[in-house]
C-alpha cells in the first residue's frame, strides 16, 4: 500500500476542550457525532479514509501516552480497506490514553484515543472517559438529529463524493478558496485537487481515489457547511454526464442542459473508436500488480487473475474496466490522454496567503512575514522549508550534475573536534616553524636496489627495512646528519650515538612514527621482523612511548601512493627527515647501449635539514654516499 500524509481534516475531526466526533468525507450522507466531555480533554476517533471503509486498523502510535503534540503533527498510521495514511492532530496538547493499542481494528466514528488540552488534566480526561458518562447524551443527540433530506436518485454508477472537510474543532463551514482541477481533469490518489479555507488555515484536499473530476458542486469563493458535498468523482470518464446532472440535485442548480441531454440510452451510444495502443500483462514479467481496489473486488468476484489483465490506468494501472474486459473476452480500450488543464496556474483569493499552514505556523514562530518569502511549493505556495530557508536553518539545495548510475557525493560539513594524535601531530608541526631548514634533492638509480628487494622479500623482509639500514649506514659516515641542535650555552650542537630510524605511518585519525633501533648494528632480516611487528603496534594502537618517541632521524616515504618527490617538515629535536618518493623508469644516455640509451629506475629522494648545525655540502655529501650504498655497495645491505 502506498503511504500519504493526510494534510487535512478529511479523515477525521476532533473536538476542542468540549467535544469530538469524526467526519465521513466519501459517505453519501456524511454525519457528524458530538461527545460532550466537561475535563479539558478531546476524543480522537477512527476517520473515514474511503467511502467503503467501516473500520481500520491502528498500524503504529507515532506518539506516546503523555507525549505532547503540536497541531499538524502527525500521530498515528492507520490502514483501511485502500491505504495506510498518517494522522494528524488539529490542535496542541498531550497524549492521555491510547484506548486502541497498535494492530487493533476499530470501527469508523469509534474513540481511539483521548487528548488532554494540559498536561495536569490528563488524569481527569481519562476518569471522566471511564466513566462513560457522555456516551448515552451523544447517543440520543444522535437519533434525534433530523435525517437528511433525500436527494434525486443516484446514477447506476461508480463515484465517490467529496464533503466540506472539517479542518478544526470549531469549524462550522468552509470556502473554497481555489479548485485545483477542472471538471473532466483525471485525477489519481493522493493528488491535491482543491484549496480549502476555514476559521483556522488553508489547507490542500487531497484525492483519496484515482478517477475524473466530474461535478464541481461548490465553486470557487464560495462557502459550504462541514459535511455538505462539494464535488463528485467519476470511476470512468463515460459517467460524467451523469453525475453532472446528479450534482445539479445536490447543489439546487438548474440541471446543464448539456447535462439533463444525457441520459442514459445517449451514455449507451457508443462513441467514435479511440486509436489503441498495445496492452500488457500487468504481471507479464513476475512483477507486482498495480491495481486499484475496485480493479481487485471486481477480479475476485469476476474469477479474473489480475496477472493477466492489461492495465489501461495511469502508469499501466489496472482498472475495474479492464478487469470487466477480460472477464468478457474484450480487448480493454485505451484510456484517453488528460486534457491539458485550463487553468495552468492558481492565483490566490484575496487576502489569502499562498502558504501551508506549517509553514504559517513556522512564519509566525520564527516572528518573519510570510509574505516576503518566495514559495517554491505547488502553485508557489511558500511551504515549511522555505521559511526554513529564509530564517537560515536550512540551506537551500542546490542541483547537481551525477553521472549515470552515480549517487550524489555528500561532502562533511561543520567543526569536528581534534583527536588526543591530531593535536599532538598539530602542535608538533606548529614547534618546527621557528627552525631554518633547507631541502636538497637528487636522484637514486634503483635497478640494483629492487633486485636485492626481489631476492630478501620471501624472507620477510620490507622496502621500509632496507631504506632504514641503507640510511643508517650513510649516517655513520656523517654524524652530522644525526645530531640535533640546542640553545644550551648560547647554542650547542647535540650528537647521538645511537642511529634510530623512525618511520612515519599514516593511521587512522592521525600520524606516528614508529623507531627502528640502532638499525646501523642489526641484521636486515631483525629489522625485518621487527618493522612487521612495530607496524602491527602501530595500526592497533598499542606501540610504547620508547617504540615512537626515540627517533635520531627520520624518513617519511610516499612513493606507494604514486608522488614523485615531496618534502617533509623536520620533526622537532631531530637534525633531519628524509623523503622518499616513486620510482619511475627513465631513458638515460649509455655508451655501451645499441642505441646510445638505456632505461633505468630512478627515485627521488629530498633531504630537509636543520640549517643551525647541518649545512648544505653536509646534505650533498650524505645523500651521495647514500646513493653510492644503495647503487653499488648492495652487499652492506644483505647483511
């Protein structure tokens, strides 16, 4: 079943502090019954969805006993023999009691639930409903009411009636304050179709059935009590004819004459044939069937499988007529296209605001002037999101061009607070800027350096652990490179005997290196397995403050995301950060070669330095011998 949200008083009316009752918006004959209840309270009864419901199921409370609601606010779900729908309340209050719990069914007009206009009379609302004392008083009300007066005998056809809707408690009459369809238009469930005014708001009628506006009894600026029949709805178009001259009854207007001329031997005769269009199987493929309920009480009585039946309805819904058709061995007609509408657009009467009463009532709260905002609802009404909008709580939405297949990509927004590693890495980036540094750069031919990677791998050992024992061995050639300067004795330079690489590890929420120790002393296959096992701390959060904190000089690589060449801050209390970038293959000039050329693999490497102590020719100096390492003396790594 499809889900609407009922925007007005067609399902139900409830009373205000003294009484209740329920509006029957599709009956014939709609009646109203009245409850006198002396505590501040109001009965909520079972509405009316359809012209054939008699009762409906409670398919979910949206509120809580005690819970306090807010006019407009939907309440409940119920499900009828054609929809499940949404409740909503006329007025504010409090929940008292919810006298029919969630999968129970109850009769149409039956009490539901008890609102309480203050939260202290909610204890008095539910006595005084136990009591059961008004019920005898609204029961004789009742049986005296004088019957309604009989009208001219229906047409021997399928329609539905629309009554005056009753919008609040104390609502009396309405006015119609715009049709939103003309007589002839189709019109499908759930369609908004007419503008109603009452002492209160302005509030859309919506279609319950698929069908054609046949009869407009009521006109445009013109008022009808609450429960007197404003328009007719036909189930095919053929019938109009019929019902235009059953409304002329109604309403006590002289009978059209294009109308009166319709009776019912001219609706037999048949009209010039429409141009058909192929139909198909509802269900041909094993899909769901669409149909109306009509369609399906008209196939179970009839014996037609409904899976069979070419639906002719909007969207290839199957009709009543087609089921007929089918039982009959006919091929169903080709519905005819609706014709445009001749008013394409709805001016509003006067003095009224072209608004939803949400919107109003946000307007008013929010202490704007509707009238200085532009409606993008239907019509142009301004709607809740507009003054939403206009008051900065929401944003407006902007289109956005997707590629096929594509979901719109949704980018974070608003302050996210730091975690305990971002301000850390923060506030450590933040201690370098007072530091001189200066970057040097060159090329590192790799060719020999990935053999011996392809030879130690089988044996655990990573890139990460060759680069921190090449880098160890340059730096014991040039200690400088790992000492670190202090403003001790007017500037000191601090030299560390142990070589401790540290390794920096991109993890989620943040940044930690952690420290390969005395990589100049150890084996490559222990480096190995101990940057497997420093990595797996890393990743799981449980590396020890001397596993990441003990750093002499530090490399940073970011070749495995494809970057070339990059440079790295210089990390406080150290005297320089190496960083490593791809390896790519170049063309370089080779005497010995056929051509004259060969290709080789190369990495950029750039070193950053603390320029207080370290200078440039100790940079050069150090990244030559480090190539020279990594180029020629591959045995010192295999060690």
């Amino acid at each position: 079943m499809n889900l609407y949200t009922i925007s007005l008083a067609l399902t139900f009316l409830v009373s205000s502090s003294d009484a209740f009752g329920v509006a029957r918006p599709f009956s014939r004959n709609a009646a109203v019954s009245l409850v006198q209840l002396h505590a501040e309270g109001t009965q909520i009864t079972m509405p009316a969805l359809s012209s054939t419901m008699k009762e409906g199921r409670v398919v979910s409370w949206l509120k809580s006993e005690g819970d306090s609601i807010e006019a407009g606010e939907a309440i409940m779900v119920v499900e009828s023999d054609k929809a499940d729908m949404d409740v909503e309340a006329f007025e504010d209050g409090f929940l008292a009691k919810i006298i029919v719990e969630e999968g129970e069914m109850a009769p149409v007009g039956e009490a539901v639930a008890l609102i309480a206009e203050n939260e202290a009379d909610i204890d008095a609302v539910i006595a005084e409903f136990s009591g059961g004392a008004a019920a005898p008083a609204a029961l004789a009300a009742a049986e005296e009411a004088p019957a309604p007066a009989a009208s001219a005998d229906k047409p021997d056809c399928e329609f539905s009636q629309i009554d005056m809707p009753a919008l609040s408690s104390t609502m009396k009459e309405g006015k119609v304050v715009s049709w939103l369809k003309s007589e002839g238009d189709e019109i499908s469930a759930g369609e908004a179709i007419m503008v109603v005014e009452s002492d209160k708001a302005d509030m859309d009628v919506e279609a319950f059935e698929d069908g054609f506006l046949a009869a407009i009894i009521t006109e445009e600026g013109e008022s009808g009590a609450v429960g007197a029949p404003v328009a007719l709805i036909a189930q095919e178009e053929s019938d109009i004819p019929a019902l235009q001259a059953y409304a002329a009854t109604l309403s006590g207007a002289p009978v059209p004459a294009a109308a009166a001329s319709a009776t019912p031997a001219a609706a037999a005769t048949a009209a010039p044939a429409k141009a058909q269009t192929p139909a198909v199987p509802a269900a041909a493929s094993g899909e769901r069937v669409v149909a109306s309920p009509l369609a399906r009480k008209k196939a179970e009585e009839l014996g037609v499988d409904l899976s069979t039946v070419a639906g002719t309805g909007p969207a290839g819904r199957v009709t009543a007529s087609d089921v007929e058709a089918t039982a009959s061995g006919a091929a169903p007609a080709a519905k005819k296209a609706a014709a445009a509408p001749t008013k394409p657009a709805w001016t509003p009467a006067p003095g009224v605001i072209a608004a939803t009463p949400t919107a109003k009532a946000l307007a008013k709260k929010t202490k704007i002037d509707i009238n200085t905002i532009q409606g993008t609802g239907q019509f142009g009404r301004v709607t809740a999101d507009d003054v939403k909008m206009a008051t900065g709580e929401k944003k407006p939405e902007r289109k956005r061009a997707s590629s096929p297949g594509q979901e719109a990509v949704e980018m974070p927004e608003g302050s996210v607070p730091m975690t305990g590693m971002q301000r850390a890495v923060s506030n450590n980036m933040v201690a370098t800027l007072t530091t001189p540094e200066f970057r040097v750069s060159r090329d590192i031919i790799m060719d020999g350096f990935d053999s011996l990677y392809q030879k130690l791998k089988p044996k655990g050992v990573t890139v990460s652990a060759l680069l921190a024992k090449a880098v160890a061995l340059a730096i014991e050639k040039h200690p400088i490179i790992n000492s670190a300067f202090s403003d001790k004795d007017g500037g000191t330079i601090e030299y560390k005997k142990d070589i401790n690489i540290a390794m920096a590890v991109a993890i989620d929420g943040g940044l930690i290196t952690p420290t390969l120790m005395y990589a100049n002393e150890r084996s490559i296959a222990e480096l190995g397995e101990n940057w497997k096992e420093l990595v797996g701390k890393a990743k799981s959060g449980t590396l020890s403050p001397a596993e990441y904190t003990t750093g002499t000089f530090t490399i940073s690589n970011m070749g495995m995301f494809g970057v070339t060449q990059f440079g790295a801050i210089l990390p406080q209390g150290q005297g320089g950060i190496l960083a490593i970038g791809a390896t790519q293959e170049t063309i370089v000039p080779d005497s010995q070669a056929v051509l004259g050329m060969k290709k080789v693999k190369k990495m950029g490497v750039t070193l950053t330095c603390d320029h207080r102590q370290i200078y440039g020719a100790d940079a050069a100096l150090f990244l030559k011998t480090l190539a020279d390492i990594m180029e020629n003396k591959l045995e010192l790594l295999a060690v």
